[in-house]
C-alpha cells in the first residue's frame, strides 16, 4: 500500500492552535522530508510548540512543482514540510532529535513502501545555525542506529507549498486506507515518546 487514521485524527485537532492563539507569537520555521509528507505532517502536529505544519515541496530544481512532476522524479524536489514553531516552548533541538523517531534516516530511496527519491531523508537549513544543530543531531543520532545514517543537510533554495488537497490530509481523512494502516500506528507509537500534556 503506497501512502499515508481513525479517531486519533481527531485527536490531533486539539493541539494544534487556533489563529486567535497564534496572532502575537513570534515563530520559527524548520524544513524537513522523511518520507510522505501526509506522515510527518501529522507526526509534527503532535509536538507542543508547533504552531503550524504545511505540506510541500523542497531541494529540487524546478519552479513551482505539482504533486504529479514531484513523483515523475523530474524535478528533484522532496515531500516536505515546513514547521512554524514558538521557540519559546519547543527549541529546534527538540524538533530535530524527533525527527530521528518519525522515519528511517537509514533507508535509501524512500520510505518503507513509498519508493522513490521524493521520499529521502532530508534536512534543509535556512542559515548557519540550523546547519550546526543539523549536524549536531545527526551525529548523536548515529549512535542508535547500526547502519549509517544516509539523511541529506542541505541548504534551503525555496519551499513550494503542495496542492490543497494534501494539506491537513491525515485529520481530514481518517478513514482512507494509508492513513489507517500506516500512519495511525505511527502516531500512536511517537505519543509514547512526547512529554505529558500539562
């Protein structure tokens, strides 16, 4: 089965924060790929902090992709998402030191099922900073995985948001087949590594 929940999706609506919550924070962004951007959307979504997740394309060479050019592996381009976080409650170390439980950094050519270099493990830094805490958390994330870690860090050119239709995919559609047999088991497994809701 190729792509990406039941009740939990639900779940998820809770946290993530309204605009009337979010109109004085200042936020931050992090782009990032491993694997279908359905999945990780919905992974991040999990996080306190994070204030909002967008779906999309990043790391290619061509203006402005469609879904359909992504997967033609035409364009270079990753499944991505862009996470806007409060680095007041969330710090960029978190976000990455998860990033390391939401996928395989060791799979080469995709995901699990999804195959294709759309699907790489990817970190794309927007300055210096993010470069270091790039490497920094790769390196210490190499010492619980056996074989190598094979997660591109790269710098960011420009993120492309994807169609409509894949954002929020995994809340809006909990019933269809991906969501329910991959991504649904997933979420349930990070819950156990996040901090208790205070």
């Amino acid at each position: 089965m190729n792509r990406c929940f039941s009740l939990l999706g639900l779940l998820l609506l809770p946290m993530t924060l309204t605009a009337a919550d979010t109109k004085n924070v200042k936020t931050e962004s992090l782009v990032l790929g491993g694997g279908c951007f359905w999945c990780t959307e919905a992974a991040y979504k999990l996080q306190p902090g994070v204030v909002h997740v967008t779906s999309g394309y990043a790391g290619g060479n061509y203006p402005n992709p469609t879904y359909e050019e992504v997967c033609s592996h035409e364009t270079g381009h990753a499944e991505v998402i862009k996470i806007d976080y409060d680095p007041t409650v969330v710090s960029l170390e978190t976000l990455l030191d998860f990033f390391w439980m939401v996928h395989d950094p060791t799979q080469v050519g995709g995901q699990g099922n999804d195959d294709g270099p759309q699907y790489r493990s990817i970190i794309l830094y927007a300055n210096d900073a993010q470069k270091m805490a790039a490497e920094k958390s790769r390196r210490a994330a190499q010492e619980r995985f056996r074989d190598p870690i094979t997660t591109e860090i790269v710098p960011l050119t420009k993120f492309w948001p994807a169609e409509s239709y894949h954002q929020d995919y995994f809340a809006r559609n909990p019933s269809q087949g991906y969501c329910r047999v991959v991504i649904a088991p997933k979420i349930d497994k990070l819950k156990s590594h996040l901090p208790a809701p205070k």
